[in-house]
C-alpha cells in the first residue's frame, strides 16, 4: 500500500479514535446489568428444568463475551478517556471474564505490533507453523502442533487451559505492577468463586457458571481463530512486513448476524480494529462503513467461517493457508 494512500486512510479513521463516555457507560450497564440477571435467572431455573437452565446459560455467555470486548477495549486505554478509569473498569471485567488486566494488556500489544510478521510470531497469538517449518520439523514437534490445530483440543481444551492455568501467572520479565495486578485479580476472582459457592453451594455455582465460562471461553477463541485464520491471510517476513497490509489484509471482516454482532461487540470488524486499536467498539462499524477501502478486504460470514477449521499450515510460496492433506503430495 502505497504511504499517500495510508495516509488518507489514517486520516479518515482519525475522528473515530475517540470515546464518548455516555456510550461506554451505557454499554457497561446494557451488558453486565443483563448478564447478572442471566446468571441470578439461571440459578433459580435449576428448580425447575436443567434444559431451562442451560438455555439461559448460552444466553449468559453471550453477554460474557460482550463484558470482554468491553475488557479488551479497556487495555487499548479506547473505553475511556482516562487511563485510570480503563485501568479500573478493564481489572473489574478482567475478574469477570478471568483475564488479569495489565498481563493481557501486554501480550495483546505485543500481538497487534507483530500480526502477520513470521519472524515475530509467539506472543499473544496462536501457535502457527509454515510449511517448510512443519517438513523440518521433529516428530514429536509434529505432533504436538496436529494435537494443538485438532478443533476438539483448541475449543474443547483451549478455553480450560487458558482461562485456569495460563491466565492465573505472571509472564517472565513480568514488572512489578502487572505481577500484582495478577495477583489482585486471583485473589478476586477466588474470593468471589467462594462467596457464590457459599451462598448457593459449589454444585449449583458448577451447573450454572460452568456452562458459562465454557461456551463463553469456546465463542472467544474461536472469534480469535477464525479472524485471523482465512485462506487468502496475511503473513510475510520483517523485512517486506507492513503494518497497515497486515491489519487491512491479515485481519477479517467477520459477517455476523446483527443481534450476534451486538453480543460480540463488533469485533467481527476485525481489520478496522487492527487498523485502529483506539476505535472503541461502538464506533467499529460507523468506520467500516464510512471508509471506502475497508470495505474491501477479506469477508467471512457464520457459513464460510467453518472452512477455516480444516486450515493448519502457511504457505510462504503461495501465500495462503492449506491443509495437512495439500501437502502431503
């Protein structure tokens, strides 16, 4: 892309780069007003009908997801115009969602600075192998990577993993206040698992919020997946890598459903948000739709989003994304 024409495309994005805090605080209360009714709601279905339950329990996970957008907004410094205010609202939903703020704030920087960058990849992104990587590599290596790329292990065991073992410690090199911003986060989060299981018992707490944190852990690293995993993707090595291509080009419009976008806090504009990690999420689509580039890049509905489950391995050569299968010849 040439630099007048990101330019132009920076400076149409500019106005978009601002909070307003009447739309953030209306979407906390539209978001985790519900969400509390949802789990109170579910809690006392469990007398009537599991199946009731758990019906309610997909709704609540739904406005889970939507808390963490609000949460990932919030370590983009893009919910409010106060740091401190994005700091406190990002470690309360950081509780809730079971992600520490200033740890996450951190990977996921990391992950925005070096997206589609081959020669940057491993912190905050998902584990990804070229082709060349993967015919050099050891069996075990092999192995381990068909295990890690097996949907039933990355959605079935991804969201347990992340969420219990890897979020719960500090990164190495880790500085001081992101280590107790860790810290304060476990200690709430376990000071509220135990309050709820006292009020109501581990077992009803199991039934209702186990459901929650894992369709609601299942729907975000999907969402994660899918928007990066696409055949035609962007990945190039550091010295032709370039952010805007790799923001505009390796990021997906993902196509959903309005009452779905909603939920997910429009982070189905994916290629806006990498452009722009300072657009809140209420202001994604307005930017999507007044901005005539962005309107052509990759697009993925719910039906052609499923194809990307059977991408595994980048193709350098070719440019894209291919199955274990494709290079088996």
């Amino acid at each position: 892309m040439e630099k007048q024409n990101v330019k132009q495309l920076r400076k149409q994005v500019a106005p978009y780069e601002k909070s307003d805090t009447q739309d953030s605080v209306r979407q906390l209360i539209n978001t985790i007003v519900p969400f509390i009714l949802l789990w109170i709601l579910a809690y006392q279905s469990l007398s009537v009908s599991y199946l009731l339950t758990f019906a309610l329990t997909v709704v609540a996970a739904g406005f889970l997801t939507r808390i963490f957008i609000i949460f990932h907004d919030c370590c983009h410094h893009s919910f409010f115009k106060n740091r401190l205010a994005n700091k406190i609202i990002g470690t309360i939903t950081g509780v809730l969602t079971m992600f520490p703020y200033s740890q996450w704030q951190h990977s996921h920087s990391v992950h925005h600075a070096t997206s589609g960058n081959l020669d940057k990849r491993g912190t905050g992104d998902l584990w990804m192998l070229t082709v060349d990587e993967y015919v050099a590599a050891s069996f075990w290596v092999r192995l381990s990577y068909r295990l890690y790329r097996n949907p039933l292990v990355m959605f079935g065991l991804g969201p347990i993993y992340v969420f219990l073992i890897t979020n719960r410690f500090n990164r190495k090199g880790a500085r001081w206040k992101e280590r107790i911003n860790t810290y304060i986060t476990n200690v709430c989060i376990v000071a509220l698992v135990g309050l709820l299981c006292w009020a109501i018992g581990w077992e009803a707490f199991l039934l209702v919020h186990g459901p929650i944190f894992f369709i609601a852990g299942v729907v975000g690293i999907w969402l994660f997946y899918v928007q990066h995993t696409f055949e035609d993707s962007y990945f190039e090595e550091d010295k032709t890598w370039e952010y805007v291509k790799a923001a505009v080009e390796g990021s997906s419009y993902y196509k959903l459903p309005k009452f779905l976008q909603w939920l997910t806090g429009n982070i189905g504009f994916h290629h806006v948000h990498h452009l722009s990690p300072r657009v809140p999420n209420y202001r994604l689509e307005a930017v999507h739709n007044n901005t005539l580039p962005l309107q052509h890049v990759p697009t993925i509905t719910l039906a052609t989003s499923l194809s990307s489950l059977k991408f595994r391995l980048w193709d350098e050569q070719n440019k894209k994304f291919v199955t274990f299968k494709d290079i088996k010849a």
